[in-house]
C-alpha cells in the first residue's frame, strides 16, 4: 500500500503542474493527510486532520482540492443514505462496495469476486453493458448488534428489520385493536418506516400496515435471525 500511495503522490504532481493548477504544495498537503487515513471522511474532517499536522488551510480550498483529485481519479465521493458527502481513497484496478451500521454510522467496506462476476454475467443476460456500479447494504453491525436487546418495543425499530411479534403489554381495548387490524403474536413483518410524525409504517404478509408510537411502544419484538430464514 505504501508503494501505492508514493505512485499516487507522483500521478498527482504531474497531473497538477500539466493542467497548471495553483497552490500545488497546499494541496499536497491534502493530498497527504488524505493517504494517511483509511476512514470515508468528510471536507470538515479533513481540515481537522490538516491542523493536526499544522497546516491551516481553508475549508473552500480543501473542498475544491477534493473535488479535483476526485476528477482526476484519486478520491471518489459518497453519500450514504443522504448523509454527509464522504471522500475514499480510489486505487486504480481495484473496487470495493460497502456495509453501512444505521446505528452507529460505521462503513465497512468488503470485496468479493464472485459477486462482481456475477453482476457483469445479470447485465450481459439482460443485453446491458455495465460501466460502474456501487453496492450499498444496510443494517446493524455485529458491535452494535451485541449491545442491543433482543426484545425490544417495535417504537425503537429501524426501517428495513424483519421482526417476529412476541408480546403485547397494553390494556383489552389496545390489544382487540390489533387484532382487529390483522396482527398476531408471532406474526413476522418488517419495518417499512419509523419516522418522527409520531406513527411506524410495517409489513406483514403482503398487507401493509400504520401504527401510531404509543401502540407501537406496547409491542414486544424480536429480530429474526439470519440463520433462522436459511433454515
């Protein structure tokens, strides 16, 4: 990898003194701090790890430095699930996709051959020429996943878990209520969405349903594990 890197450094330099941009050795600087990090980081966060090193330098300038070097095939940007834009390292003849913890933010990245060859062998099917792709999963991340309860209040779901319905803590008329929407304990749904106008949009066996938070807080679930959909 440090051989990578010095290579990148000397791309860099040519690429930059033949388009004749400016500011050459501030934007090495960036271009530096950018190689020494493996994180997916942010314009913001660049600056801070600039002053780490002692170099001051402009949020606009460090914006627009990352911009050219995503231009010029040195970084490449993105931004998970509409969050913040985030810079990562691009090697030329390499490519990665990622995992993203909707809990406490971590991006893992992983490569598998025999996905991207499969990928290339779905779009030749179809007559399609595949140039790029990106795959982004989402879900909770084994650190995240340990410090979690298993039964938990359907109100702390997130959108995309597949839960099973294991108990009703609320009064006779909150309970005839779900049932009267269709709803069993031990039924299996997943979460369409949980938002913050008070109500949570779930599925369960092909009908769609919308729970108000405080029902939603009486119901006990729990996740379905992968290896109980493989059995």
């Amino acid at each position: 990898m440090k051989q990578i890197h010095i290579q990148e450094k000397e791309q860099l330099k040519k690429l930059f003194k033949q388009e004749q941009i400016g500011n050459f050795e501030d934007r090495f600087k960036v271009l530096e701090v950018f190689l020494q990090t493996e994180r997916h980081v942010t314009v913001e966060e660049m600056v801070e790890l600039l002053e780490r090193n002692d170099w001051r330098l402009d949020v606009e300038f460090v914006r627009e430095t990352m911009k050219l070097m995503c231009r010029f095939g040195f970084a490449q940007k993105s931004r998970f699930e509409n969050g913040d834009l985030r810079y990562e390292h691009r090697h030329l003849g390499q490519h990665h996709d990622h995992m993203i913890c909707t809990k406490c933010k971590k991006i893992i990245e992983f490569e598998d051959e025999r996905l991207e060859e499969l990928q290339i062998r779905i779009a030749a099917t179809k007559g399609f020429h595949m140039l790029q792709h990106k795959m982004e999963i989402y879900g909770i991340c084994d650190t995240c996943l340990k410090d979690r309860i298993q039964l938990m209040p359907l109100v702390m779901a997130r959108p995309g878990e597949r839960l099973v319905l294991k108990d009703f803590n609320g009064g006779v008329g909150a309970r005839m209520r779900l049932l009267s929407m269709g709803l069993r304990l031990g039924d299996e749904i997943e979460v369409i969405s949980n938002n913050s106008r008070g109500q949570i949009a779930i599925a369960a066996d092909y009908k769609r349903y919308v729970l108000g938070k405080g029902l939603a807080q009486k119901i006990s679930v729990e996740p379905v594990r992968p290896e109980e959909k493989i059995l």
